[in-house]
C-alpha cells in the first residue's frame, strides 16, 4: 500500500483512485461491448458514461489544472522542473482524447444512444484515454508524491491542500 505523508499527496492519490476505478469501468464497456453500440437503457451503461462525463468534465481537467497551476511551480522551484515539464505535456496528450471521449458519451446519453459512427469515434477515444491516462496516473502515483512528500514543506503542503479542496468544493 503506499504511504502518502502529505495532505495533498492523499487527495492527488483518492483523485488517481476514482480516475482509475472510472478507466477500469469504460474499458471494461468499451472492450466487452466490442464494435456493436451498446444499450444506453441498461443502467450499468448508463453509469458507466455518466461517470465518465463526470471524470472528464470535472476531476481530470481540475485535476490537470491545479497540478500545473498551482503544485507544478512549487515542484519546478525545488528543481523539478524536468519531471514537471514531462507531466504537462501528458496532460496535453491526454486532455484530447479525453474531451472527445467526454463530448460522445454526454451527446450519446441526450439522444438516448450512439450512431455507429460516433460508437466507432468514442470507443476509439476512450481506449487511447484509458491507455495514455493509466500511464500518467502510474508515473505520478510513482514519481510525483514522492517528489511532493520530500519537497513539500508542511506549511506549502497545507495551503495547495487548501486550494484543492476549494477547487473541488467549487465543483
């Protein structure tokens, strides 16, 4: 189990936890149901794209941007800035496929179902999300808390903790 010794440390790990338990229930649809659109009255599909809305429009994009806003600059002063560098650019290649994935699941539940098109179009973006998003939160999970838990002063560790939380509070 990892032992995270900073307050924003957790809420970056429980933020990478529902992410991953979001990924694990897309790419379970997106692969089960193969190439055929599934049946968006089944509650578990449902669900499944409505939590993925949700990730995409909320936790990730939030996510993204407090790391880069707000924990990245501490992190880049400390001396990180090549590891911080690397991280913003998975972001730019995540956010994309992401949004794509988003936008077909949101238009998908309005209308009631996928085109075969559009079905073809989301499977194929929320597979490259699954896969470039389970990347980055593995590297952050290994290399970004660990930088945060020896960088991060208590005090630095206190106030990004609270700007966090705002961000998550202000929805």
């Amino acid at each position: 189990m990892l032992h995270v010794n900073s307050r924003i440390g957790q809420l970056l790990h429980a933020d990478h936890l529902t992410t991953l338990g979001t990924l694990q229930e897309l790419e379970e649809l997106l692969v089960g149901q193969g190439a055929t659109p599934p049946d968006l009255a089944k509650p578990a599909v449902r669900a499944a794209l409505e939590t993925l809305v949700a990730v995409v429009k909320g936790e990730v994009s939030r996510h993204f941007g407090f790391e880069e806003n707000h924990l990245f600059p501490v992190l880049a002063d400390a001396g990180q800035m090549g590891m911080t560098m690397l991280l913003i650019s998975e972001h730019r290649a995540i956010l994309p496929v992401a949004e794509v994935a988003g936008e077909l699941a949101g238009a998908a539940l309005a209308s009631g179902s996928f085109t075969p098109e559009d079905w073809a179009e989301f499977r194929e973006a929320g597979l490259e999300f699954c896969e470039r998003e389970l990347f980055h939160i593995q590297k952050e999970e290994m290399g970004l808390l660990a930088a945060v838990a020896a960088l991060v002063g208590p005090d630095e560790d206190a106030r990004l903790a609270g700007v966090f939380e705002g961000l998550h509070a202000g929805g």
